[in-house]
C-alpha cells in the first residue's frame, strides 16, 4: 500500500494490496494523463505505457496539430473548449463570458494519514484513508486552481477520487460543471452493469455492452433516484460472479448525478462521474472554493463478487459512522403497512405488546402522528403531535412503549411542507418554487428550500424538540417527492443555480447537527422507498429502507443489486402481510422471512391479526435471525444464483470472516426441472473445514467438507409442497 512519485519517469503510482493507478505528467506543458488502472503491476516498464509516446501528435513537436492530440489525450480531468471534444469533466463562464479551461501540472504533496475531512465538512466523505495524493493544476490563463485527490487505505483496495477548485483568479466566475473522476481506460470490449428501476422496483441489475458514442446514467430528480443508482460497474464481457476483471464506480452523494461512459473514435472508453450539470450553476467568488464529491472506485480481478466484497468491506469500516455499523441493530416492527394513516395510541400499544412477546425489539410509528394527518394531504411541517390520534400524548405513549420492553422509533418527512399546513400558511415563501409560475406537486406536497438557513434551523429545532421531549432512539427519515420548479426566495439570481447542491448539502447539514446533538440516535434514512440509496445517505443512517415493495420474490432482485455495492447489513428488510399489499402475492411465512434476514431484518404488518400459529412461526424466524445477524453485520457476502439469471431459484450467503459458520439460503421460484434435487456448489468456505450443516429440510444435521461443499455441491433433495425456500446454517466443527 503506497503512493509513490517515481522521479525518474515522472509518474505518480498508487498501490493498494491487490491494485495500481499510474498517472504520469507530461514533459512540455505539464499535461495530467492517465496512464493505467488495475491489477497491482511493478514499477518497472510504467512509463512505457503513457499513450503519447507512440504518437506524433506531441504538441511540442507538431504545434499545428494540437486538436488531434487534445481530442485523444488521456487525460486524467479534461478541461473544456480548448480541443477535447470528448465527454469534459469541468465548465467554467469567465467574468467575460468565455467558456475556456485547460489544466496542467503544478505539483503535488502525499499526505501520510490521508486527506480526512473532518466531520464539520457537511459533504459526506469516507474516514480512515491511510495516504492521499494531491496532484496540484491550475489553468494559467484564468489563474484558477485545481486540486485532484487520490486517497486509499490499509486495510482495503479501493482507491477514492475527488476533486476540488480554488478560484484564485481576480474575477468571480461560475462552475457549470464540476465532475469528480474522468477516466480515460483502454477498451477491452467491455460490458456495464448499472441499476434501474422506479418506484418499487429499484435497483434491478442491467448488463449490457457499453455502447458506442456516449451513454450516461443520470438523475436529475433532487436525489440520487429510483430510476438510476449512483454505481455502476464496467466489466469483461465475460466476467460473472466469481471471474474476470470488474472495475466500480460509486458517487458519495445524495443529489442529482452523472455517469457517462464514452467509446471515443478510437475505440478507448472515458468513464465520468460527478454532480450533474443539469441546472448546476455555482457562483464562485475569489477565493471561494468548491469540492467535488467523491468517488469511490473498486477494482477486481475475481469477478462481480470479488468487487462487492471490497465494497462491503470499505463502507463498514471506513463510511458508515462506527458507533453503530458493527452494533446489534433493533429488530423492529413498523406500522406503515399494518395501519397506513388509521391508528391511535391504542392500536400502536396494541402491536407493540405482541411485537415484544414475538421476540422484537423496537417499534415505529410512521407517517400520520402529527399535524391533522390522517391522508398524504396535510400536516407536513408540521411538526407536533396530533392528540386526537396519540391521546395520551407522545411522551406518555412513549413512556408506555418502554413499560412493554420496547424502544421507540418516529417517522419525519423533514424535507418537505404540505401546501394545507400551518407551516405553509405562516412560510410560503419557504417553499421550493419560481416567482409567477405554479409549482407543481407531487403526493400533494412541496419541498423545503433547505439554501435557506431559517429553513434548516426551524427542520432542526423541529425533530430536536421532539427527540428531546420523551425517549425516541430511532427516527426514520422519509423524502417522498422530487424537486422541481427550482426557485428560492433566498438565493439571488447570481446563486439560483446552486439551488440542488445546497439543498442536498442542507440535508446533510441537518442530518450531521442532529448526530452531534443525539449522538445514540439511529437514523433510517428512506424516499419514497428505495430513491435515496447511496453513499453518501449511508454516512448518516447506518441503514436505508430499500423499497416500498415488500413482496418478498420482488424484493431477490431489488436486494441483490442492492447487495452488488451497500452491505447487507444497510439493506432495511422487512416481514409483510401475504397476500402483498404491492403485487398481491401470497407468499409462506418462510419465505418472506428468510429473504428479511437477507438484510436487517424487521416486520412490516398488523401481527395482531396474526393467528397464534402464525405468532409461532414468525417468532421462530425473528430467533433465527438473532442466530445469523452477527453474519449480516460483518460477515462476507457470497451471491450463488441468480433467480433473474436462471428464473428458477436465488442464492446467496453470508460467512463469517474465520470461515467458521456460514448461512446459506435458498429460495425456489419455480419449478424445477423434474422437479429433481439440486446439487449447488457454495461459495467462500474454507476448504478443509468440516462444517456441520442444519436445516429443517434434513431430518439430522449432516457434516461435509468445505472443498465438497464449493467444488462438488451440495445436494438439495426435492420436498413437494412442503419445499419453497430454505435456510442452511453451517458451522465449522473441525479445522
Ligand atoms: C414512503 C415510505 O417508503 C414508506 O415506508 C412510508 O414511510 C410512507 N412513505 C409514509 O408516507
């Protein structure tokens, strides 16, 4: 692991354990290029591989020719308007209006202990980075600077990029554009996987052969977005679970976002990623500096699986706050799907004394505590509770909860006003909307103009009233619509562009005060199910709620691309009422509780109209998630099959990091051929470990070798009826 400056070829190389990143600076002109990125190669020969040495288009050799080596320069950040017509990672208006921008070399430092912005800096931003080097360019004819980072770690092979602009000029200018990474790798007739979806169905994995020209991944939405993840992943054609090399590409932030890949002319891929630009206007006086937000780049040589292993890895030791990524979460019941908008505090005390005696931990009450809401029309902003629904008022149900043995978790939409509140009628010009012209809504609501610091002090000292008025550990924190009609009473017209960004920073903002204030606090962040997934959501809410589709066979894709980056253990799962309320489908107890244990686990339903057996059975499930929850929180997930690859059946596992015990979980979707037994070959177990095998499918616990298990299978015998979904414990009984 090492950042190193080799003098003698002028190349920065950074290695991790199992990477390297070369970049090189050129001899005339100082020209930043990238020079390769992958598996960790030596020293020697490095400066051969720098493109232009094969070419005669040098500038300072062939001066009239200067566009053709502009437009084929890899460039490790492109500059704008000076002869790169490829995708460019940066747009500057002058005070002239002139759209010119070209950065070359100054210098660079290496910081032992890496580049850590600490925790006042509201951009989220990975911790720990064992070194970060700072590649230091200005562009000379504007006299503004840039700064480019490059940070790994010690313990993990992903290297993280950002960027940052300084400017240093006389004048005021403004950023249209400001990207974190630019890439420009070789093009080995790659494939992409990225993820898609919408309301209910985020995240599904899409593979595909990245096209030629230019193909970009993007929100403009206000938040990274159902329809579009902040990750995607350029691979081997051929790469699969286990195989093949596989380069990720995750942005920490939360906002509208970026991410084009371009097949240039040549044939070479540029990768790109960053803020969008769309609507992206940032006034930038002198010296006033803007940052990029990061990103998070893995490389793997073992396939998909090897990446997201990295990326589990990294985020739970060096994203996600540390006070709570490793702790026991509450194993909770919420009471959205049981009740919607229909409960009081009897029918709360109700849920909650069955969820204690089932073995659960916590209970949450959702949406329509406050305010007069009692449908999505009213209330939001609201923030004080509605006695007609919670009579005995929120400190005395709270106080209740407690006597039953539960913790206490609230719902807030802090984000937003409802237009019928009193919020709105005493603030309408908090609102996100432009003067003259309707804004329109969505579930019947307005966001908040979080640029605007009233805003955001009146959102905090909402929640903190509340928080500090009885004894809630949990808020989960909802954000159901998207951001349109980007006006603010606040910003002028010089700052109206930067609207999106402080309104995403303003969130964060209010996020990190809170932690500062309620340092035990856990906050579960959640848009309109699964829309704000990212990164960045992860550095403040140790979990997310993945989607508003509970129906357990919905959820093996939307659980498994969201596996294909975040932990499983950031992954909300819970346990719905069958038929579902989204698709309608009956599903077994079994199932839908052995795909909630995917993630963390809680519950979803009215269990008080669960029969006695029903009760049983789920509190059997709630035991065995206790006995595999250490496995969510840390272990190493292995992904088997695929049930959108093969339509028949998902797998996975989850192993502890000793190899010593293991869960493995089947889930059978449709038929099998014949209905024969399957023979599935596991994953991740160490080879010459005995491990001992239970699950209700076998009548006694069986003992197999570790290298039988992974290279001959394990056999699945057929149970009619009985037989749709299984769980596999293993623990190692010999080494
Ligand atoms: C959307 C969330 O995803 C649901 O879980 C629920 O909290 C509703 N909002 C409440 O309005």
């Amino acid at each position: 692991m090492s950042i190193r400056y080799l003098s003698e070829y002028k190349l920065f190389k950074i290695d991790t354990l199992r990477t390297s990143y070369i970049i090189s600076i050129t001899d005339t002109e100082g020209f930043i290029a990238h020079v390769y990125y992958g598996k960790l190669i030596s020293d020697d020969d490095t400066n051969y591989l720098l493109r232009t040495y094969d070419n005669h288009w040098l500038p300072s050799e062939l001066p009239q020719e200067r566009l053709n080596f502009m437009n084929m320069f890899p460039f490790e950040f492109c500059g704008d308007n000076t002869g790169d017509f490829r995708e460019n990672s940066i747009e500057i208006e002058d005070c002239n209006g002139n759209n010119a921008v070209l950065f070359t070399y100054d210098g660079y430092e290496i910081i032992k202990n890496g580049f850590n912005r600490n925790h006042e800096d509201l951009m989220p931003s990975l911790y720990n980075k064992s070194e970060t080097l700072v590649i230091y360019a200005s562009d000379k004819v504007l006299g503004i600077k840039l700064k480019l980072y490059y940070s790994i770690f010690d313990d993990n092979d992903a290297i993280v990029r950002s960027a940052e602009i300084v400017n240093t000029s006389d004048a005021p200018i403004y950023l249209n554009k400001m990207y974190s990474v630019c890439i420009d790798m070789e093009n080995y007739d790659y494939d992409m996987i990225s993820l898609h979806g919408n309301w209910g169905r985020e995240r599904k994995i899409e593979r595909y052969r990245i096209p030629a020209g230019e193909h970009r991944i993007s929100s403009t939405r206000g938040r990274s977005s159902h329809q579009a993840n902040p990750f995607v992943a350029i691979l081997d054609s051929n790469a699969d679970q286990n195989r093949g090399d596989v380069y990720g590409f995750n942005l920490v932030y939360s906002g509208n976002f970026t991410a084009v890949s371009e097949i240039t002319q040549f044939g070479e891929l540029r990768y790109s990623m960053g803020i969008n630009p769309h609507n992206f206007r940032y006034h930038l006086d002198v010296n006033e500096s803007f940052s990029a937000p990061e990103v998070v780049l893995v490389y793997s040589d073992c396939g998909i699986g090897g990446m997201s292993r990295t990326y589990h890895d990294l985020y739970r030791k060096h994203l996600i706050n540390p006070d709570f990524v490793f702790k026991k979460r509450p194993l909770l019941i919420n009471n959205w799907e049981a009740t919607y908008f229909d409960f009081d505090d009897e029918k709360i005390l109700s849920i909650a004394r069955k969820a204690k005696s089932i073995g659960l931990d916590m209970i949450v009450m959702d949406d329509g505590w406050f305010g007069t809401r009692n449908d999505p029309n009213t209330s939001l902003g609201d923030w004080f509770v509605n006695e007609n629904k919670i009579k005995c008022g929120l400190p005395e149900l709270v106080r209740r909860i407690n006597d039953i043995g539960l913790d206490f978790g609230l719902w807030f939409e802090p984000e937003m006003v409802s237009p019928v509140s009193m919020l709105n009628s005493m603030h309408p010009d908090w609102a996100i909307k432009i003067e003259g012209r309707e804004p329109a809504l969505e579930r019947n609501q307005l966001v908040l103009d979080l640029s605007n610091p009233e805003v955001r002090e009146y959102i905090f000292n909402s929640i903190k009233n509340i928080i500090s008025s009885c004894n809630i550990k949990y808020i989960k924190w909802d954000m159901n619509r998207q951001l349109t009609d980007l006006g603010s009473s606040y910003l002028d017209k010089e700052h109206i562009g930067e609207l999106s960004h402080r309104f995403v920073m303003g969130v964060y903002e209010i996020q990190g005060r809170l932690l500062k204030e309620f340092p035990y606090l856990f906050i579960e962040n959640c848009s309109s199910g699964g829309a704000r997934f990212d990164p960045a959501m992860l550095y403040y809410s140790p979990q997310i709620w993945a989607s508003d589709d509970t129906d357990a066979i919905e959820r093996l894709s939307i659980q498994e691309g969201t596996a294909l980056c975040y932990p499983l253990s950031t992954i909300s799962c819970h346990v719905s009422v069958s038929p579902n309320e989204v698709v309608g489908r009956c599903t077994p107890m079994y199932t839908r509780s052995k795909v909630a244990s995917f993630g963390t686990f809680g519950c979803e339903l009215d269990i008080t109209k669960l029969n006695d057996i029903e009760l049983a059975e789920l509190k059997e499930h709630i035991e065995d998630y206790k006995n595999i929850s250490d496995l969510v929180l840390s272990g190493d997930y292995y992904r088997i099959s695929s049930y959108n690859d093969n339509q028949t059946h998902d797998s996975w596992m989850i192993i502890s990091k000793d190899k010593q015990k293991a869960v493995f979980t089947l889930v059978q979707v449709a038929a099998r051929h014949n209905n024969r037994e399957l023979k599935i070959r596991l994953k991740g177990l160490n080879p010459d470990y005995l491990y001992k095998i239970s699950s209700p499918l076998y009548k006694e616990d069986i003992l197999l070798h570790g290298n039988v298990l992974m290279n001959a299978g394990l056999v699945i015998p057929y149970a009619r009826k009985d037989f749709l979904t299984r769980e596999f414990i293993l623990n190692a009984v010999k080494c």
